[in-house]
C-alpha cells in the first residue's frame, strides 16, 4: 500500500492531466426555455407544442447576458458549460490536496 501523500500525488497528476480535455470549457449557465412563435398555423398554437428555445446565461464585460444557441449547438454549448463545472471541481480538489500538503509540511518543519 502507498502511504496517503503518494496516493494525493497520484490523484492530483490525474486531475492536473485531465484539465487538457476541458480545453473548450464555456462559462455561464444553460437553460432550456419553452416558447411560442405567434404563428397563428404553427404546432404552438395550441399551447403545448413549444418551441424550445437555448440560452446561457453569462457575464460579459461584467454585464450579464442571455444569449440564444441554435438548437443545433444546444448539446455541445451543454457539454462545455459542463466542462467548467468539472474543471473548478478538478481545481478545489488540487487546492485541498496541496493545502494538506502544505499545513502537514509545516508541521514538520
Ligand atoms: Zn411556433
């Protein structure tokens, strides 16, 4: 068995080499709306056939914005807002690591 600290080391490469994949990460949050168009002869008309409409919700320049997604980028605009996500877990996870690290290191000092 490794002792503790070499299993963190080991925890904290992977996390660290994974960051790669999350390259394309998007800030922001994803929502799915449901909207109708107004067209009189559209499926929407009844109520219950909306549309759906993609949006995230980001800041830009500091101002918060709602920006509207094609409905055909809505899965990949999903996955990368989800890449922010796991990368900031990635992160606090290092973070906790090194700050045992540092606080056992000086403890030994
Ligand atoms: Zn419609």
């Amino acid at each position: 068995m490794n002792p503790p600290s070499d299993r963190d080391i080991g925890l904290r490469g992977k996390l660290i080499r994974g960051l790669g994949s999350l390259r394309e990460m998007l800030p922001g949050s994803f929502a799915e709306r449901k909207r109708s168009c107004g067209q009189p002869n559209c499926r929407c008309a009844d109520g219950k056939n909306l549309h759906s409409q993609f949006q995230i919700s980001v800041l830009v320049d500091g101002k918060p914005k709602a920006l509207n997604i094609p409905a055909e980028l809505a899965e990949k605009v999903r996955e990368k807002i989800e890449m922010r996500r796991r990368f900031e877990s990635a992160a606090a996870t290092v973070c906790r690591l090194n700050l045992k690290r540092f606080l056992k290191d000086k403890e030994t000092r």
